[in-house]
C-alpha cells in the first residue's frame, strides 16, 4: 500500500517551493481565469456631456403687470400723444344794429329793460325746459329750437321773438333769432332791423359765409339772421346738403349758443317740414279757443322728424294751476 505522504500534491515538482500556494493551484487546476483584470496604467478622463438648460415656467402676469408698460428700446423715442384740435367758435362779425324798444311795448312783447312782468317770467320758464333739453342731449342739433304753428294767426312769431329775447338774458348764453318765414318774413319788421340778405342766400350762394349775414343787436346776446331774398325753390334749397353746412356753422364751436326758427306754419307751407329735419327741438304753437285739435294732429305728423316735440298754449287767460305772475309784479293779466 502506498502512504499518502508519498502521493505529490499538485504543484509539486521542480521549483515548487519558489511559487506561492495559490500560484501553485492555478497552474494545476487551471485558475487563470479567475485572475484579475488588468488595470491600466493611464486612465482617459470621459468626455464631458452637454447639459440643456430646463425651460423657465411660464407665469400669468398679474392685473398689475398687465397695466405696467413694457420696457421701449433704447433707440424707439416715444412721440407726444394725440390732442385733439381745438375747435374755434364761429364769430359773428356784422355790424350792431339798434332793436326798436318802441315798437316791442306797442306789441306787447318783451322789453329787455322794462324789468320782471308776467311774459317775461312765462318765457323764462320756457326757455328753462328748452334749454335743459339741449343740455340733456349734449349735441348740436338740440339747440336749434323750430318754432311753429298749424295754422297762420296762432302767434308762432310772437312766440319765437320773446322766447330769443328771454334766452339772450342767460349770462353766458347767446341765441341766433332765424327768420326761416321764407314767404311772409316778419322778423325784422318785428324788431326794427333794415332788410338785408339771409339764410336763402347763403344756401344759394356757396361763397357766402352764413356768419357774415348774422345781424348783431344792442341787446346782449341777441343776434338775428333775416330769411334773405325770396325764391320759388325754398324747400329745394332746404332739403339739399348744403343746409347741413349752413345750419352747423351757427353753433359750431359754441356749446351755449342756440338758435331759434320763425318758420311756416306747418298746415300752410313744406318748409316747417323741412327744416325738422335739421333741428332737435319743435314747440308747437297753439292758440286758445282757435287751434283745433285734428289741425294740431296733422302739424304733428308733419313735424315727425323732429325728436323732441313740445307744446305751447297762446293767448290764454286762465292759469289752471292758479300762477299768475303779473299780480306778484305789479301788473294786472
């Protein structure tokens, strides 16, 4: 029987001793594979990665933002902002002229002078309501007034005469008395002026300047257009494009200047009919115990154009209200 002391271990042999015991098992049972790996001397440093930057999160401005102006280049030069132009009022430029005084008692109308009397403190009411409509509308239109009647005889010029009287007495205020009668003018005569050229002719005319035949007057505040030369085409002329330039020239630029039309009665000539067209306010004039109800229907009707249509009750001799102005003043009516 063999030792076991005799048996060679594996690894044994020549120069076995030199070799360790771990050198000496790889040789023998093949253990190279479990070796290390070999481990460079030199190590190349990974190449370097770009890193995109995150999106910023978008955040609704906030009210106070919004209002904020954005910032403006430095070369953009911001340019002054818009004004609007001032527009100059028209002026009336026409020779002052004297209102016979006179004439105005004889006729029982206002007379600037004479103080508080019973018409004068009707008109004043009057032209408060008329006056405050055109302030309530706030445009041009509303302070050219039409002052008509159905029928002749119902006393629109004696309406229309003090009521632009009792209007030239506001502080501030003018009024521009038109005779737009262009059949019967009685303006003038009314208030002592001399004849002279109008409205027709500055309709007919281009060249004419409506403004140049404004009449001035000694009263304050008041100025008179006269109708002008007569002609068989007054409603022609009043319906035409050339009225709208006319008629705007009169207020244009001044807020607190009216203007008053004597017209036609409306049931007797086209004019009244025309020229509501071009206003913003009509009183109807209307006599007591005369004007008959279907006539003021029809004047109505034909003064449809207008928006703001009033009525004023002539010649009465009872207050139902029981006012009676003339007494408190000293005058008796």
């Amino acid at each position: 029987m063999t030792e076991h002391s005799k048996i060679p271990l594996p690894g044994e042999g020549e120069g076995a001793e030199e070799r360790s015991l771990f050198e000496r098992a790889s040789g023998t049972f093949g253990l190279d594979s479990f070796r290390a790996a070999p481990v460079p001397t030199h190590l190349v440093p990974p190449a370097a990665k770009r890193v995109r930057p995150a999106p910023e999160p978008v955040v609704a401005p906030t009210p106070a933002q919004e209002a904020r102006p954005s910032a403006m280049p430095e070369a953009t030069v911001a340019e002054p902002p818009l004004v609007a132009p001032v527009e100059h009022a028209v002026q009336f430029a026409g020779a002052r002229h004297e209102i016979d005084r006179d004439r105005l008692r004889e006729r029982g109308m206002i007379v600037p002078e004479a103080g508080a009397t019973a018409l004068l403190e009707e008109f004043r009411i009057i032209k408060r309501q008329v006056i405050a409509s055109a302030e309530a509308a706030g445009d041009a239109a509303a302070r050219r007034v039409l002052i008509c009647s159905p029928l002749p005889g119902d006393g629109k010029t004696f309406c229309a005469t003090n009521l632009a009287i009792a209007m030239a007495g506001e502080r501030d205020g003018e009024v521009v008395l038109v005779d737009a009668d262009f059949a019967k003018p009685s303006i003038l005569s009314t208030l002592g002026l001399p004849k002279a050229p109008g409205l027709m002719d500055a309709l007919a005319d281009p060249s004419l300047k409506v403004e140049d035949l404004v009449m001035a007057t000694d009263i304050p505040g008041l100025f008179v257009l006269p109708a002008g030369n007569a002609t068989n085409a007054d409603s022609e002329w009043l319906a035409s494009a050339r009225t709208t330039e006319v008629l705007d020239r009169l207020t244009r630029g001044a807020p607190k200047r009216m203007v008053v039309f004597d017209s036609p009665p409306a049931l007797a000539a086209s004019p009244a009919a025309d020229l509501a067209r071009h206003v913003g306010q009509a009183v109807l004039v209307a006599r007591a115990d005369k004007t008959g109800r279907n006539a003021l229907e029809d004047a109505v009707q034909l003064l449809g154009a207008c928006p703001d249509i009033k009525l004023l009750l002539n010649a009465t001799h009872f207050s139902p209200s029981g006012r009676r102005f003339g007494t408190y003043y000293g005058y008796e009516g």
